[in-house]
C-alpha cells in the first residue's frame, strides 16, 4: 500500500456522543477537496467523548488535547502537507 503518494485519513470518534454529523461533515470536505488523493478516510467509533483526527498516522487533531472539534480547514492543510511529503 506504502506506493510513496498514500495519505489515509483517520477520524475517530464518539459514538455513543452522537458526533456522527462532525465526523461526516468533516468526512465530505475531505472527500470534495481531495477527491482520490487520498488511499483512505478510516471512520472508527470509539466512546469516552473522543474525535481524534490522524493524516498519515499523525495526530493532528484530538479533543482531549485541543478542545472541541477541529476547524476544517487545519486538518485539509495537514493533508495537503502529508501530500507534499508523499509526492
């Protein structure tokens, strides 16, 4: 799968939460601005309040750490980022 260019996007979050609607929201930004940049967008229901977003297996986002949820815009510029680096 390690072909040089793969950046797989993994957003976990709370399901017992109901932050469905963050995590698609998310999810279809990703999905309109990167199209088939990406090798994968990994949606994982975990519980205890979590929404952690990793690019290419690096934490860029978590809501113990940050607070909240993550602006889009933060996790598109790592993506673009990690793309930079694949390429």
């Amino acid at each position: 799968m390690s072909d040089g260019s793969s950046v797989k996007v993994t957003i976990t979050y709370c399901a017992e939460c109901g932050y469905e609607p963050q995590t698609l929201a998310l999810t279809e930004t990703l999905m309109k601005t990167f199209a088939h940049q990406l090798t994968a967008i990994e949606l994982v229901p975990w519980y205890e309040g979590s929404f952690d977003v990793a690019v290419g297996g690096q934490l860029v986002h978590s809501m113990y750490r940050d607070g909240g949820f993550p602006d889009h815009s933060k996790v598109v510029d790592a993506v673009k980022a990690q793309l930079a680096k694949a390429s």
